[in-house]
C-alpha cells in the first residue's frame, strides 16, 4: 500500500493475542467475535448517502470466572 507521501507501507503481520497481566498472573485476553451486520437505515452526512450497520456479538459459552479461587458460572 502506498500512502499519500509516496511512500510504501510495509505488509501487515499477523499479531499475536493481547496478553494480560495482574497480580503476577498472565492471561490470555478472550475476546468475543463482533460481526457487521447491514441495516436498513440510511443517513447523510455533507451530502454523501451513508448506511448504518449494527454490532453482532457473539456469546462466550467457554467463559470461566472465579472469585477468590471459588469457580462460578455466569
């Protein structure tokens, strides 16, 4: 790709999940999948005709909490 100054980016990687940490204790970041979904709604903003698309989120049925090391469900 190349930007407006004529120069070229370099390709995109792939990235590794976010990683947290707290108390010493690293975690893997779950994230929910979130998908596009098209609306019939149209808007204008300065003149140009736009569509709206609404956010899908998926369920995390594998979600595991704990609380003080007590597991629960939600």
């Amino acid at each position: 790709m190349i930007n407006s100054s004529g120069k070229r980016h370099p390709p995109k990687q792939e990235t590794a999940p976010m990683t947290l940490n707290f108390l010493g204790k690293t975690y893997a970041a779950n994230l929910p999948e979130v998908a596009q979904v098209p609306t019939s709604q149209t808007g204008k903003y300065r003149g140009a005709t736009l569509t709206f698309t609404a956010a899908r989120v998926s369920p995390r049925s594998n979600l595991q909490l704990s609380y003080r090391g007590v597991r629960y469900s939600y």
